[in-house]
C-alpha cells in the first residue's frame, strides 16, 4: 500500500494561504492548499479568513467522512456551499487545490481550481501537471462569497468549473503541491533542478528541499531584473513587465513511498 512521505513548507509574504494535510480512514491522504485573494484588503478585509475557513471546513468534512475519495471536486463543493450557508457572512475569495492520494488503487484523484495546482514529478521528469484557470491576465477563477450590493459584480466562479484529473501514480514519485508564487516566479526547469538535490526520502532532505525552492522562489520575487513566468505571461498579453512578483508562496513536498504501519 502506498503513502505520503510529505514535508509542508511556507514561506507567507502577505498571509493569505491556508494549507490543511488530512490523514482519512488510513486508506486516503489528502492535500489542499487554498490562496486568498489580496485585492479583498482594500475593502477592509482580511483574505485570509476566506482560504482557512474553506480549507477548515473541507479538512472537518474529510474527517467525518463527508466525502468520496475520487471526488475532490465534491470535497471542495460540499466546503464552499457550508461557508455559503453561515449564517455570519464571510466575505472573500479564494483559489483552491485538492489532491487526494488513493492508496489501494494507487491512483491521485485532483481538483484545481484558479492558478495554485501541482507537479508530478517521475524521473526527473514532469508526468502531470494541473491547468491554471485565468479568465484574464493575472486574474484566476476564484470561490467566492461578496456582499449583497456586490453580488454580480465580483468575480466568483463555481466549484464544479474546477479542472479535476485522476492518474496512477508510482513509488518514488514526487507531488509538488504550491501556490502561484511559486509558479509566477520559478518555472518548471528550476523546480526540477532543486528537486534532483532530494537524495532520498528521509525528512531531513525532504525539509531541506522544500525549503530551498520556496526560498529561492522568495528571492526571485523580488528581483527586479529577472525575466519571471508572470512577468513573460505579462509580454504575452501585451504588457512591458519585467521582474519577479511578490506574493504568498507555499509549498508541498510530497513523495509516494511504501505505507508501513
């Protein structure tokens, strides 16, 4: 039966992220990570609210076994139409991303939805990779929940618009779960560069690893000479951007490895 080796590293600019890792009847893990919405400051907001509620709700419901294993889609549904429902309304937005590791098939089920997503790493290679959603330059599909006068003005888009994929995955394979702040400054070839440092599974190299790509996606985010994905995006849209991009930057470094009990 296969498993998670997992190391969860953060480096949080501006605090909007919320990340849950459940464990569910011994025979599921799952994996969420949920990125707030800055621009929700501006209206005295705190965008943080929004991700950790979703990714908190999503995280009971696993654990009351409120879901189905295949379905990540479902999990995140079932989340967002709860917070829907508070009878406190929560404002905000959120991207979101589920992966959720099946160990008896052996196979990961996912659901992206916005620009956070995941890698698939086998060989030093790439096998799969999650589609980022955007409607417009810089500007990704999101949950959301707005204020009665706003409705129909901000953005929010449906659960079930997430892209949702399933895929046999094999033993040694790498899953690099992470927010768009590492993806607008750190493109894949420097991701897979970092990761051939991951000599084995132990915890140790997998912290040190983890650590060192969110550290150097960190510094690339504020180099203001340096060519980014987000700042080559931005040229493709007719945009005369260069630099890194600031911004939250979590990442989620996960290994199948055998389970042992």
């Amino acid at each position: 039966m296969l498993c998670f080796l997992q190391l969860l590293n953060i480096i949080c600019v501006l605090d909007n992220v919320s990340v849950h890792v459940t464990l569910a009847f011994c025979l599921f893990f799952l994996l969420g990570v949920a990125d707030g919405v800055g621009g929700w400051r501006d209206y005295g907001v705190d965008p943080s609210q929004f991700s950790g509620t979703l990714m908190r709700t999503c995280e009971r419901l696993v654990k009351e076994g409120r879901f189905v294993p295949s379905n990540p889609v479902g999990i995140l549904t079932a989340g967002y139409c709860e917070l829907l429902q508070n009878k406190v309304p929560l404002l905000g937005s959120s991207t979101a991303c589920i992966v959720v590791l099946d160990r008896t098939s052996h196979r990961l089920h996912t659901a992206n939805l916005g620009d956070s997503g995941f890698l698939v790493v086998r060989g030093g290679e790439v096998v799969h990779r999650s589609d980022e959603q955007q409607h417009y330059f810089n500007t990704p599909f999101q949950l959301s929940i707005a204020p009665p006068e706003a409705e129909g003005v901000v953005l929010s888009d449906s659960p079930d618009a997430a892209d949702s994929t399933s895929f046999d995955v094999q033993l040694g394979d790498i899953i690099l779960t992470a927010t768009d702040g590492l993806f607008d400054n750190m493109p894949d070839y420097m991701i897979l560069q970092e990761l051939k440092k991951l000599k084995n599974s132990n915890y140790e190299s997998i912290q040190q690893t983890a650590r060192s790509i969110a550290e150097q996606a960190h510094e690339l985010a504020y180099d203001p000479t340096y060519m980014s994905p987000f700042a080559q995006f931005a040229c493709d849209n007719g945009l005369n951007v260069r630099g890194g991009k600031p911004d939250d930057i979590t990442v989620l470094l996960s290994i199948v490895a055998e389970y042992t009990d």
